[in-house]
C-alpha cells in the first residue's frame, strides 16, 4: 500500500510562521516595562551559589554565563568539553544530534546521562529510548549544571554517568540582537527580549535563534528554536512560571561516514546527499512553588513534550575502501527508507522540601513523587522508486508506550558546622508496552528499582571540603530491546551499578580546584542494540564491567588579568568483567568501546578593560570503536582504533559600549585533521579549521 505520513508537515513553513509571530511579540512589547528581579520558580541541579555546592556530596560543575561568552562554544556538547569526567563524540559537527559520555561510558546519543532542560528530559522518553535526538542551542542558554554522585538520585533514572541540567536564560529587560556569521555558509539571528511588570511581579521573555549553513560535511542544516518563558507572583508566599519551546531542524546527514580512501583523498564529504534528519519538537512545562513556612517550602512541575523525527536514509548495497554503493532506484528493490518515530513524553514532578531539628540535630529533607508516561509510534515507510521519497509503502508499524511512577526522599544531617551526610532513597517503578500495529501481536515488561545512596561532606578547613558518596545506579532496557517485535518479553535487566565517589574541592588564595576518584561497578550493562551503536551492535545483556579512574579541575589566577583553567580525566580501567557477552565471544578484560583512557582541557585567559580573549587546547587518547578492541582498520572504515588527536581553539570578545559587543573564534587553529568516530557507519572525521564572527546590540 501508498502511505503517506499523516503527521510530517512543512516544518520550515512552520518555523518561520513561529519567527513572524516571535518578531512581532517583540515589537509590541509595552515600553513601561521595566527591569526587576523576579525569581522564577523552577527546579535546580546544583542550585545558586558556592553554598549550595558544599552541600552536595558528589562533584559538581556549572557553565556560567561569563563562560559561555568567553568561550563561544558551537554547541552545548562543545561546551560540555570543559568539565572533567565528560568525553563527546562528533557527528555532524555542530552538535544537533549530541553525544555525551561520562566516565568512560558510550557517549552514543547519550543515552548514559539524565540530561535535563530546566529541570525537565531533554530525551524523547525515559522509558522507551533514552537517546538524545534533539539538543537545545547554546545560544539560549544562561548555564549548564553538571552533578555527579550520589545526589544524582534525586532526578532519575539513567543517572549511573551523572545529570546534565541546562538552563535556559531569564527574561531581562530591553531587547538584544545578535548576528554570527562563519565558514562553511553559516549564518546566525538570535533575538532576546523581555521586561517585567511595573510593579515587579510579574516577568516575561522570549529567545529566539534562526541558524542556516553548508555544513562541514557539504551536510546543510536549517534550524530554529525558539523559547518564551514568563512568570509573576500570586500574593507573598506563591509563584508560577510557564515555558514553551519550539524547535525544527532538517539536517542533510546520515548514518553513513566515510570509507578509508574517501577520508584520505576527500575528508569534507557528503558521502550520502539523499539523506535527512528531520526534527521537530514542541514542548511546554508549568512551575509553582509556595512557600507553606519559613522551613517548609512545596514545587511542582508539569511537562510535556511532542518530538517528531523522520530519518530518511538511502538504502545500501555494499561498503567497500573507496566508498559506499547504494540501491538504485528502478522500481525492483527498497532504495530509500524513512525510519520515522513520532514522541510523546508528560509528567508531574512535586518535591516537598523541609528544614526541621531532629534527632538532636539540624535536618534538611527533600520528599519528592513523579508520574511520568511515554509514547512512541515508530514506522518504516520505504521507497523502490524514489531517492527523494517522504512516502511510500508502509513495511512497520510499531507503537510503544511507557508509565512510571518514582518515589523519592532525601534527608541531609547536618551534625556540625563543618560535617553533614545524606541519605537518599528513591524507587523506579515502570510498566513498558508494545505493539506490531501490521499484525497486532503485543507483549509487555515490568520493572522496579531501589537505589540507596549515601553521601557526605566535610569541611576539612577553609580551603579544602572533603566529599564522598556511595549510592545504586540504573538505567532501563530500551522497549524495543526489552520486549521483541514478536512481542516476547526479552528478559533484559536494567542497567545496574554500584557507584562509589570519592573527592575534594576547595579555594584557596588564587587557586580553585575539584579532584575525585571514581568507581562504577555494574553489576550488568547492555551493549548498544540500535544501528546509532555502530558495529557489534545485538540484544543482549553485556554482563559486568567496570569502570574506575580520577578526574579533577583546577583554576589559578595569575594576575595581571591573566588565568588558567584546566581538567583532565583518566579512566585506567574501563573494561568488560564478564564472558556474557555478544555471541558467546570471550571479551573479559577487553577495553569498553569509545573510552579514551585520557581526556583534557587546557586554557589560558587574558582580561584588560573591555577585551577578554583565551586560546584553549582539547586532548583525546586513542579509542576501541568496538567490543573485540580491534586495531587495524577495516577495508569499510567502521572498525580500528582511534588514534589521539589534540585541538587547538581561539577565541576574542570586545565590548565597545555598554550596547555593543564584538566577538570572534577560530576553532581547530592548526587544522588538526583527525577521525572522531566510527560509529555508525563509516569514518566520521573532525572539524577541520573554521572560523566564526559576530556582534551583538541591546536597545
């Protein structure tokens, strides 16, 4: 049968409507707005200060504003690459698929992170696919949280790698343009604007970036997004806000990389221009808090999001050196496909929080509950005839759906003024489902969690806290591993580790500093099972593997408006414990793939007057892409190991006034050329040399 998609639209149309309107939003803003501090409520990571840092007994990083403007990063991935523990593996180059790693953990679409936006999942659905198909644009950011440990399991799950939390600016009075432009056609608009009520209650906003380019990889891009957040009081003690977000992306890139001899003689490019990832998605959360007493404060927060992601991808028909054959399209075989998956993800997550003396001692508690569901229509829509096909005949039909409910309660002692522990519990419980929408054949799991942690922090002196942490890990099957297209239960556990951290951080004169020695024991992790895994990839649960290693940050103020920033991570063991693996192969001691044993940061910032300026240098080490460590390269480019590869990145911004501020970076200074992954198919290589300009004005 001739299927056509009933829910893919016009997404360009679509999002350049949303941009008329946001335009006009803005210019008819009143003009007696005016700036005020309004607070809106919302849930923190880490929270506000150094405060809040000393009391979370696991390591901590946090983006600031100032960070983000010094270093101009492409995208919240590229920003990502200065915090210790974290490893990313490029793709298209721009960071709009993100792949985020901790620990020694496969970075693939990040499925090994909780990342949040505001408090909410970034993924599509925590309980049916925890991959990261879309990234919010760096540009709209005001933070990034970064929380380890422990304290980790307050959000949950997929928090074994640790919690990701970006946060989107708050509104500010008046308007700001900006304007990038740069190599390869790229081009940026962003647009802020906001105010707040005369009598300072209420505060409103919108962000707004519209990008276009070339691509690195001859792989063009079209992309808006879009936020306008608000908030206001309701009498003394109450206050809510509201968010909606809108983002569409068509990305001419695939699955496919280069084979060996394309990525010798021609490394930008685009060895498959049929095909497209196409991204829609829209989303919109409510917070309230009241404040009950001055101990006793309640949040709540409503979500829900819609993604839609077709991929539509030419069919292949042999790799060989030189490059890739695909099927042609005569009318007598598949020849392009569209992997097209339709999300829908709502929750509510309410948190109690409460300060009482107990038990002789001042007590801190967090009681929290969450309902979340999942929804998910996955269908394969193939072509035998058309290379540019977005309909044809419908060969699956698959809809998944989730619903969980989680518990969760924390209580932090605080037995003197320089020693307090934690100790947290929190329960996962889910239902999962699925359905072959051709043949109605169903099956379902079902599943619960209990996660203990135990943490501590202890000012040993001014400068220097001691911090340490023990808690359970987990991270749920994917649907379509867990349950069989023929609807059997696959009986695969959860991901499940035992994590131990141990560290210390502190100032001290012009020094800052964070190191921490880290353990994750897992007790089963399960191999990547989608065709993203690249090679290697089954159904399977990979048995234990062990991860463990130090990381650290270190910061030194030299003077004269000169500083140092710098991290490293070193993971000596990241390996598999066990024999269960794919196939029956004996993999036990082998190195866990995408785990460089190395990886590190290093900067050097200068400040006088209005000029701020630093040059920066991001160190990989070599890389297993696959389970049986192979070294030599294959003949298709998909297995070998990575060699390490150092980069090299500049960066300058100058305020000329309050209003105007000028910027500029050059990325990869010295044109390193290197491979950033195999995975998924094929040789992905890095970003060679580019440049980017621009400026900004605030009326």
């Amino acid at each position: 049968m001739n299927w056509q998609p009933p829910r893919r639209h016009d997404s360009k149309k679509f999002g350049k409507t949303k941009l008329a309107l946001a335009m006009a939003l803005v210019m008819n803003i009143p003009a007696q707005l005016v700036a005020a501090e309004v607070e809106l409520p919302g849930i923190d990571v880490v929270g506000k200060g150094e405060q809040a840092i000393a009391k979370l007994p696991g390591a901590v990083a946090v983006i600031s504003k100032e960070d983000l403007a010094l270093r101009q990063p492409l995208s919240v991935q590229d920003a990502l690459k200065a915090v210790p523990g974290i490893v990313v593996r490029e793709e298209e180059g721009y960071g709009f698929i993100p792949n985020i790693g901790m620990r020694g953990l496969d970075p693939n679409r990040s499925q090994k992170l909780l990342v949040l936006e505001d408090g909410v999942p970034v993924a599509p659905g925590l309980f049916l696919a925890n991959e990261s198909y879309y990234s919010p644009r760096i540009e709209r950011m005001e933070s990034i949280e970064v929380l380890k440990g422990a304290a980790g399991l307050r959000y949950g799950p997929t928090t074994i790698g640790g919690v990701i939390n970006y946060k989107t600016k708050k509104p500010e009075d008046g308007v700001k343009v900006t304007a990038k432009a740069g190599s390869h056609g790229y081009w940026l608009l962003g647009l802020d604007a906001g105010g707040a009520a005369p009598s300072g209650e209420a505060i409103g906003g919108i962000s707004l970036v519209t990008s276009q380019g070339d691509g690195f990889r001859r792989n063009a891009f079209d992309m808006n997004d879009i936020v306008v957040k608000g908030g206001m009081a309701i009498g003394d003690k109450q206050w809510v806000s509201l968010k909606f977000s809108h983002y569409d992306n068509d990305i001419n890139t695939s699955y496919v990389g280069l084979r060996p001899n394309e990525y010798r003689n021609n490394p930008t490019k685009n060895p498959a221009p049929d095909d497209y990832f196409l991204n829609q998605r829209n989303a919109f959360d409510f917070n309230h808090e009241i404040e009950i007493n001055e101990d006793v404060k309640l949040k709540t927060l409503v979500y829900w999001a819609q993604l839609d992601r077709d991929y539509w991808r030419r069919d292949i028909a042999a790799r060989s050196a030189d490059g890739t054959t695909f099927v042609a399209c005569t009318g007598v075989a598949y020849c392009m496909s569209g992997r097209n998956r339709s999300f829908e993800m709502a929750g509510i997550d309410s948190r109690l929080f409460v300060n009482f003396n107990g038990f002789g001692i001042k007590n801190e508690a967090e009681i929290g509950i969450r309902l979340h569901s999942d929804f998910l229509s996955n269908q394969t829509v193939r072509s035998k005839t058309n290379p540019n096909a977005r309909s044809g005949e419908l060969t699956g039909d698959d809809s998944q759906d989730a619903k969980g409910i989680a518990f969760y309660g924390q209580n932090r002692f605080v037995i003197s003024e320089t020693l307090a522990t934690t100790v947290g519990l929190r329960i996962e419980s889910y239902d999962q489902k699925r359905k072959d929408e051709l043949n109605g054949v169903s099956g379902k799991s079902s599943n619960t969690e209990v996660m203990p942690g135990l943490g501590l922090t202890w000012q040993l002196m001014p400068q220097a806290q001691l911090f340490a942490g023990v808690y359970k890990g987990f991270s749920p099957a994917m649907v379509a591993t867990a349950i069989s297209a023929g609807g059997v239960d696959q009986e695969l556990d959860a991901e499940r580790s035992t994590n131990f951290e141990i560290g210390v951080r502190g100032t001290a004169n012009r020094w800052s500093y964070e190191a921490t020695a880290f353990r994750m024991d897992f007790a089963n992790q399960i191999v990547p099972q989608s065709e993203s895994g690249g090679v290697g990839a089954t159904v399977t649960n990979a048995g234990e593997t062990l991860h463990q290693g130090l990381e650290g940050a270190l910061g030194f103020d030299i003077g004269g408006g000169w500083s140092v920033a710098a991290n490293a991570t070193y993971v000596p063991t990241a390996k598999y414990n066990s024999t269960k693996v794919v196939g029956g192969i004996d993999r036990n001691g082998n190195r866990l793939p995408y785990a460089p044993e190395l990886t590190g940061n290093l900067a050097l910032n200068y400040q006088a007057g209005p000029l701020k300026t630093g040059v920066s240098a991001y160190h990989v080490s070599s890389q297993y892409v696959d389970p049986e460590n192979t070294e030599a390269e294959s003949s298709d480019g998909r297995r070998g190991k990575i060699p390490a590869y150092t980069t090299v990145n500049l960066n300058a911004q100058y305020s000329l006034s309050k209003k105007w501020n000028v910027f500029g970076t050059v990325r990869n200074l010295f044109d390193r050329k290197y491979i950033a992954s195999r995975n998924p198919d094929g040789i992905f290589p890095g970003v060679e040399r580019n440049f980017e300009v621009g400026m900004s004005y605030k009326f």
